[in-house]
C-alpha cells in the first residue's frame, strides 16, 4: 500500500470517529463532556484538512 493510500484509509477512519463524537455529544446530558465531545470532533475535523492538504501534494 502506498502512503497515499494509507494516508486516505487515515481519513476514512478520522471520519467516522468524528461522526461517533458528534453521536456521543447528542446522547449525553452532561454538557461539559457534550462540549469536549464536539470540539474533540472539531479537532479530528482539522487533522482530516490537513491530510486532504498533504494528499494534493502528490497530484
């Protein structure tokens, strides 16, 4: 596997584990662990940009 592909395997993965974030944040009650939930997802979000950056430079 290239590191192209890895790189993109990464961000599928980065993906779904914001999306399970986002999900966890909706089912808590407990607003302190809501809110570190969603910027938790926020953070994953920005990793998944700056794969998507370093991914282009291979084109």
């Amino acid at each position: 596997m290239d590191p192209r592909q890895k790189v993109e395997r990464c961000i599928e993965s980065f993906h779904h584990s914001a999306a399970e974030l986002r999900a966890a944040a909706r089912e808590t009650e407990n607003s302190a662990a809501r809110n570190a939930f969603i910027a938790s997802a926020q953070k994953v979000e920005e990793c998944i940009q700056q794969c998507q950056v370093a991914i282009n430079q291979f084109k």
